[in-house]
C-alpha cells in the first residue's frame, strides 16, 4: 500500500529545514532505521554530500541517519532495498534529468507503489504528480522527458503562491500559469501552499497542515478545499 | 545588419499593450508596412486569430497593419519575405515547440541575421538568446529542444523582479534560479526589468528604458548597469 508524504515545502518562514513536519516524518518512518536520501535536485547547485548532510541534520533530531543515493554502487538495489524514501527539493528539471538518465524513475515507482515510506518536499513532491509540468522551476537543464512517478493521480504546484492584488508586476500570477497549462493538458493539479501536505495511504490522500489547497481542472473555475480533506476524485 | 528590439513585456503596470514602446515601434518598422505577428506563444490560452487581434489593435495606432503567421501556407516563405517580425509573449514552452516543430527557428534566425526588423516582448524576447533556459514560463509542454535563436549572445530573462524583503514565502528568488541555471550552464544572462528592453543594430547591443537591467555571470556576483550602457563583452 502507498505510503507517501507529499510535502509543499521543506522549510516555512521562521523555521529551520523540515522543522515544522519533523512529527509526522518521526511516525512516517517509524518502523525503519534505513532512509535513503535523494539528493539530486541540488537546491542552490549544492553537491549530493552537501545536500545530503544538510538532510541528515535534520533527520538526526528524530533519531534516523540518512545515506545519499549517490553514494551507492548500485542505486536500483539500493532503493529496491530501502526502509524509507526521502527527495529533496531543488530544481525539478535537474531532478527529473537525473532519475530518467540513471534510469531510477521505474525502480523509484517500484518501491513506493510496493508500499516504502517515501517523503517528497518540493521538487521532491512534484516528481508524485503524473508529470513535472507544474513545476515552478527554471529549465536549467533539457531532461528526456517531463513524465514522472504518477503516485498520486493528479500534478502538484508546491509553493502554491496566491496572486498578490498590490502587485505592479506583470508577469503572469501562479494561477494564471496553472490555467495556461489546462491550455494544453487536462491533468488536475493541486497547488499546495508552504506549511501543507498530502498523506498518501493507499488510494486515500489527506490534505494536512494548517492552509487548504487549491484545486484546478481544466475548464473549471478553480476553488479551495480544507486542511483534512479527503482528495477522492478530481 | 541585425535590427532587434529586445523587450522585457508588453505591458507596463498601467498602461495598454505596448503603450509604452510605440514611439520606438514606429522607428522600429518606420520602413515596412508588412509586419508578420508570430502568435504562437499564446498568453492565457488564447487562440492565434484572438492574439493577432490583439496585437493588430496595438499596431494600427501607428498605421501598421499585422499578419500572423499562422495564416500563411507557406510559414517559412512568408518569414523569408516579411518587412518585419514581431513575436508576442506567453508561454516560452509552447512557442519553442511550435517554432521547432514547424522547423522556423532557423528561417527566424536566417532573417534576422539578414537583417529584417524583429520585435519581440517577454517569450519573444527569451528565444533571442542562446536558449530558452531562463524563461520564468510553465514546462506545460515538451519541447524538442531549448536551444533558440542566439541573436545576441546571451540569455535573457524577462520580467526580471527583485527579490521583496518583506516576503514570508520560501520558494527560490528569480535571483536564486539563475544562479542555479549557473550550477549547470555558463551562458551569461539579463535580467531585464519590465520597461526595459535591448535595442539591438549589428553587433551593438544598447540598454534602453527607465531602468537598470540586471547581469549574471557565473560564478561571479551579479551586477547592475544602467540604461544607455552597450552590452559589448560579458
């Protein structure tokens, strides 16, 4: 049974890195002592070791070690293997590129449909949705494909930003984005705000945290659902 | 001799499309009545016939007439031929893969080099650079490739915005996802600030508008220059 925790953010404002879902991470992996670390979306253009020890840090708080996928000789194993599941945010292309040219996005799939605890935040809960294509990241690299791991059954927008009405700036608000890619596609995409998350148990996927999200499908007019909704059919 | 006008947008907060830009549109296309509009960028979804409209009404306040190019038989001919080029902003994604997929970058970029007019604001000014990899856009479709058209040589990237110091929200600076684009590549870019735009004849390269505009190199701090500076080695 999938057993994801699909996260907007890593870090909100005035907290330290994973602070504020540190609870729920210490029942998510609870049973295990064996997390591996997904580096590669290199928040910054930090290293895999950087990043890596930057997540340990954090995971130290609840008594887990965490190990860099990189690290390992054989990375397919390696998830196969895994107690627990964990992908930084970064950049999403820079992801994306990574798990398709080392081939991991099956084995990734793999373990997390035969039930791994897995954590996205960010770029790391972008590649849960059915493609990456929601993403708000930069394209720094041309990755060979935008498909991703099609755990849940929607996109996510992590970050979700509402539109500022004091703003002077011109360029298209995060909505109107969103609205631009039900142009030319029909997959809903959940725009999940910094502090909120989605549990993922099997096919039942919560809405958690204190914010709702906001829910777009093509040629609808897009509307809110509250923290503790069961997201069922989109 | 190429002869580009590089605009960071359209529209200015308050004022109508292209409103601010006219005066120098007019000396811009001040020998051709026959501009070709390249609607393919599609802000909001709109389709090429309502974008061409739009853009129509904008030019007949300085007596031109537009054609979008999706109304030709024979797209590269009519590119080949046009007085002048104006391609509109939107998405930067879908405009490279239709620019790609219709095979017109090189016709683009052979009349460029030729030295026919060319206008471009926000999308249609990010594939004058070397590519599309610092557009703010939406992956919201796959492109064969992000190269585009190198007509000066560096990438842009429009709308440029400061980072607000008064923001709660975690999501990466424009700042921040350019020095990640330095993480991978090391093309030079400018940001350009909306009001600003390049004013491009042969190998000169003139900042023009009220504005500074924005230089990142990589691995170096990012700095400003003024308005009237030419961009002549980054």
């Amino acid at each position: 049974m999938k057993n994801l925790l699909v996260a907007s953010t890593s870090t909100i404002h005035g907290g330290s890195y994973l602070e504020y879902i540190l609870p729920a991470l210490s029942d998510h992996f609870g049973n295990t002592d064996d997390v591996i670390f997904i580096p590669f979306a290199r928040p910054g253009g930090i290293s895999h070791d950087e990043y890596t020890e930057k997540a340990s840090d954090a995971f130290r708080s609840i008594g887990k070690e965490l190990r860099g996928l990189h690290t390992f000789t054989d990375p397919i194993k390696a998830i196969a293997e895994a107690g627990g599941l964990f992908t930084g945010g970064g950049n999403t292309f820079v992801l994306v590129n990574a798990l398709h040219r080392l081939e991991l996005m099956a084995p990734l799939r793999e373990a997390i449909f035969l039930g791994t605890p897995y954590l996205g935040t960010s770029a790391g809960s972008n590649i849960c949705g059915i493609s990456m294509q929601t993403t708000n990241d930069m394209p720094i690299v041309y990755p060979p494909s935008f498909k991703t791991l099609g755990a849940v059954p929607f996109n996510i927008n992590p970050h979700y930003l509402d539109p500022d009405p004091n703003s002077t700036h011109m360029g298209e608000t995060r909505e109107t984005r969103i609205m631009e890619f039900h142009s030319q596609n029909s997959i809903p995409v959940v725009g999940l705000r910094e502090g909120s998350w989605l549990d993922v148990k099997g096919d039942v996927i919560t809405l958690v945290g204190k914010l709702s999200a906001r829910i777009f499908l093509k040629d609808k007019t897009p509307y809110e659902i509250e923290s503790g909704t069961v997201i069922d059919s989109l």
